[in-house]
C-alpha cells in the first residue's frame, strides 16, 4: 500500500476523517487529501508540539493556514478543535498522521482511526 492509499482508503474512506495527511518527523509531506495543503513549517512545529506542549498551549495549532485552539496532548497524540472543525494527531516512531474531522463525526471515532493506523505503523517499523 502507498502512503496515499493509507490517506485515502484507511483515513479518509473512513468517514470518521475528513482531510488527512502523513508527514515525516521533519515536515515533509509523504501523502495528503486533495486540498489540504499543509505546509513543511506547519509540521514541523506541530512535531515540536509533542515534546513541548507549551509552544502549542501559546500559539495553538495551524493547519493549511487556519489556527486550531489546542486542547490537549501526549508525546503520542495532539488534539485541537476550531468551531466545527476537531484535530487530531499521532505521531510515530517516523512519522506523524494528521487528521482533520468534521460535525457530526464525533472525536472519539476520528481518534479510534488515526491511532488504529498510528499504531499499525508502530508495528511496521515507521
């Protein structure tokens, strides 16, 4: 499977995410949905986000231009909501999976899919 299938058929095709992309620890877009357009420097200081929490607790989270008030966070796992717009984030050993969902899909399932594939790819080594 390429990293656009895993975008597509495994995030996306979900119906619990409604724009999604996987990203290298250091920003560089290895897959994304049509019109998300996420940038190396949005990644990048959302990776630092894992380690330090604070940096996102300031500036929140910004996505293809559009700033996500931060509400929580692991050194796994980066939640963010803007109005009707929920984030969430997982970050694996080299990679991070980034996902955008929309009312009325509620958290827990966008959470339950990207963690799913965050976690297989644990197992695969990425």
């Amino acid at each position: 499977m390429s990293w656009q299938d895993y975008v597509d058929k495994q995030l996306v095709a979900s119906r619990c995410v409604t724009k999604a992309c996987i990203a290298g620890l250091d920003g560089n877009v290895w897959a994304k949905s049509d019109g998300f357009e996420v940038t190396k420097e949005e990644l990048a200081k959302l990776v630092q986000g894992f380690e330090k929490q604070d940096i996102l607790t300031s500036s929140g989270v910004t996505l293809a231009g559009n700033r996500y008030i931060y509400l929580s966070g692991t050194d796994r796992v980066i939640r963010a909501k803007l109005g009707k717009v929920g984030v969430h984030c997982m970050k694996t050993t080299q990679a991070v999976v980034v996902s955008l969902y929309e009312d009325p899909i509620q958290p827990q399932q966008a959470a339950s899919v990207v963690e799913k594939l965050g976690d297989y790819l644990i197992n695969c080594g990425y």
